[in-house]
C-alpha cells in the first residue's frame, strides 16, 4: 500500500446540536496509522473504551500497530451532550519480506555472554516509554529527522542469514557516517544512549501524550535526558553503530505499547 501523506481522515459534526465540529482527526487510517486529532476543550475521547489523554486546548493522539485489527470505535463526549460514537475502517498493509546476507552471527543468534546485557537495555528502553508527558508537543507536527534513500520501510519482516526475525517497526534512512540527525517534532529526551547492543547509539524523544520517537544506530548522542528539543534541533549524528550492515538512521515511533509507523506523519522524503 503507497502511503499518502497527512489527510484529514474524518471530521464528526453535531450540526445543529453544537454547531461546530465535534472532533477532526489527521492522519491515516492504516495499520501502523498515527492521528492526531482536535476537539472542543473539556471534551472526553474514547478509542474502543480507552480514555485518551486531552489537552487543554483539545489535543490528543492515538495509533494503531502493525496488525491492528479492522475497525476501531471511537468516542467523543462534548460537554453537556451526548456521546457521538464514530466507526473507524482501518485499511490492511501489504509487508515486505527482505533477505539480508552477510550479518555477524553474534548478531543473528547473540552469545550467551551478552545476554544480560540485552536485557539490561531492555529494561533502559522500556523505564524510557513509560512517561506520559502532558504536553502535546507532537500538536504541531512532524518533519524528516535525516534525508537520504529510503532503505527499509516499516512492517517489513527481514530474514537474516536465512533465518527470521522481528518485523522491522521503523523507516531506515541510508545517508553518510556524520549526517546530523534533527528532531523531526519538539519533545523531551527521555533516552541517551551511546551503545546498546542491538541499537547502538540511542536516543528517545517524547513528544506528550504517550507518543515518542526512538533513532537508532546514532554515531554519536549529543544531548541528554530531561533536555527539551525544539523541532529542529540537532540531537546527534547518523551512524553504523550496533545490528546494521550500513550506515543508516532506524526512526521508529510508539503510542504508548503500540509501535507505529513514522513514515505515515510525514510528506514524502524531498529528492
């Protein structure tokens, strides 16, 4: 499935009742989809039940995995009115299947020695993502952290040496040893990492709300945690450090447990 860059998806109205929108959503309605929605301040959002954090102003954000079911309830209680409840058709993806020759075995089926060493970056990435920040950084969306060819592409599962791994959860951006690395939206660095195992250079960005972006395989970190990034701003280098077998950048996102696709917040890579 092509992906079509930032669309408002649906827009609920009450006409006569509020006479105004109740809520508008932007984004896409795929698996792996991120939405970034608006409603009336004081107003509850409920996604299949689930109470969505809503900022003062009537920012939220939701997403949806990469096997995310077909439909989605979603919600909207306005002050004084009653709740208007919006059926969600979430569009199945088509995934790739890559082959890739050649990676270190000790990559592909890690020695016993290091194994609590993954776990311990296990647990750093983890303690990481649980915040939830209430701010809605990500309100004023999101830009490329890095340009270059896209390499790998979100949902793909890929086969090392013939064996098969963990679907592939982000977008890879191949460019130079020392391209700058930028936050593609504000956020706090919850994540600054120099070298894990798998990953390498690591860093995590929350954007508020539950959504956090995580770059990978960094050559170097330049910031630290609890520092506050605009978009724009420089929070290290790309690099080929950890599991590759290039230099590239690994950007991936979170809703919280869900791991959704970057690629679906942004316009497409500029030539």
């Amino acid at each position: 499935m092509r992906l079509i860059p930032l669309l408002f998806v649906l827009l609920l109205q009450t006409g006569a009742v509020l006479g105004e929108e109740a809520v508008s959503l932007k984004g896409q309605l795929i698996q792996g989809g991120i939405i970034i929605g608006k409603t009336a301040p004081g107003s509850q959002i409920l996604l299949d039940g689930q109470a969505l954090r809503v900022s003062a102003v009537g920012d939220f954000v939701f997403g949806f995995d990469r096997d995310a079911e077909p439909q989605a309830l979603l919600t909207v209680i306005a002050p004084g009115q009653a709740p208007l409840i919006q059926k969600l058709e979430i569009a199945r993806r088509d995934y790739d299947i890559q082959k890739i020759e050649g990676v270190e075995q000790k990559y592909v089926s890690p020695p016993k020695e290091v194994t609590e060493r993954i776990s311990r970056d296990a647990q750093l990435v983890a303690a990481a993502r649980k915040d939830d920040i209430d701010k809605p950084m990500f309100a004023s969306g999101f830009s490329w952290p890095a340009q270059g060819r896209i390499s790998g592409v979100y949902g793909s599962q890929r086969v090392f040496n013939g064996v098969p791994k963990r679907p592939h959860y982000g977008v890879d951006v191949a460019a130079p040893v020392g391209t700058p690395i930028l936050a593609p939206a504000e956020g706090i660095v919850t994540l600054a990492e120099p070298d894990l195992y798998y990953s390498g250079g690591t860093v995590i960005l929350d954007h508020g709300h539950g959504l956090s972006s995580t770059f990978l395989h960094m050559d170097s970190v330049t910031v630290r945690v609890g520092e506050y990034l605009k978009s724009g701003d420089q929070l290290g280098t790309l690099g080929a450090t950890g599991r590759v077998t290039g230099p590239h950048l690994d950007w991936r996102m979170n809703w919280f447990e869900q791991r959704v696709d970057p690629q679906t917040l942004v316009e497409a890579m500029p030539q």
